[in-house]
C-alpha cells in the first residue's frame, strides 16, 4: 500500500511537472505571463500589471543652487538727500527658490524665483516700483546668463509683498554652475 501512495504521488509530481513544460493552446498563447493566473499568483494580485514610467528609475536632477549676491539683497530710493527722513521707499529679497527640469545628456533647464517686501518711508513711495532684478547663471569662469527685469510692484498700503520668476533658462553643466539674484543698483 505504501509503494502504490509513493506511485501515485510520484505520478502527479510527474504530471505537474510535465505540464510546466508543455505549448499552451492557441487560444492561451496570446496571454502575457503576468496576466495569467500563474502571474497573478506570484504578483500577489488580481489587479491588472503596472508599468513602470523609466523617469522613476533615472538619476535625480542636478539642480544648481540659488542664493543672492552679497550687497544686492536690499535697495533703497530717497528724495536725493540720503537723509533717513528722505527715504521713499526700500526693497529687500526675502527668499529665492529653483525649479530643474532635465534636457538632453547633463543639462537642464532651470526656473529662478525671488520675492520679497518693499516698505514705505517718510517720503512715500511712489504708487508702482519698479525692482531692477538681475538673474545671472555661472557655470566654471563663464557667465551664460545675466539679465535685469523690471518687476513692477503696485503698491497698496505702507508694505507690499512682491515675487518674481524667470525662466525657463538653459543650463550646460548643472554641477559647475551657481545662480545668483540681486538688486542692480
């Protein structure tokens, strides 16, 4: 009787086994492996299979660093008497932020954000400032990028919040580059 139990389920090991390795129907052949229910098994998942988007599994984005020149972060206008009492207005950079997207090989392309306040002062401001706001990009020894924008800044009140974005602008060599923001005088 033990010999007929070892026959019997050497017979069925056989048989799965032979069924591994066996052409499926026609009608079978056309179905993925991770769609059957062998991929659904080891899937661990009715749920139909995902693909997985190639950005996921590309090196992260060298994004170069923002900060702003030493000397530009505030400006000030008077009524030409460089008295305390003549001030009209003052400005300042608060923050700036970066945005990278990548392009072809190293490069990216690079979005600069800057903003800040302007307070009035004795004299008042005029009711639109406008902030001389350079973006320049360095990568090594070259500049590649510097340019001034004239942020016009409506003012409503004895301070005015401000931001501005430049962009979207190119960028070579990511690792060797610096971005600054400042006022130009």
């Amino acid at each position: 009787m033990r010999r007929a139990g070892a026959l019997v389920t050497g017979m069925l090991i056989a048989g799965l086994l032979a069924g591994c390795n066996s052409t499926p129907a026609p009608e079978a052949a056309s179905n993925e492996p991770a769609e059957t229910a062998l991929g659904q098994f080891f899937r661990g998942t009715t749920a139909e299979p995902t693909t997985i988007d190639p950005e996921l599994t590309m090196a992260p984005v060298v994004c170069p660093s923002v900060r702003v020149l030493q000397d530009t972060e505030v400006i000030r206008r008077d009524d030409g008497s460089e008295k305390p009492e003549g001030l009209r207005w003052q400005a300042s950079i608060v923050r700036t932020a970066r945005e990278c997207e990548r392009g072809t090989g190293e490069a990216v392309t690079v979005r600069v954000g800057a903003s800040g306040r302007i307070v009035t002062g004795p004299k008042g401001a005029p009711q639109v400032v406008e902030l001389p706001l350079r973006v320049a990009v360095r990568e090594g020894e070259t500049v590649t990028y510097s340019r001034v924008h004239n942020v016009r800044v409506t003012m409503s009140g004895a301070s005015q919040s401000w931001a501005f974005v430049d962009g979207p602008i190119p960028v070579a060599d990511p690792r060797s580059a610096q971005i600054v923001v400042g006022f130009d005088s």
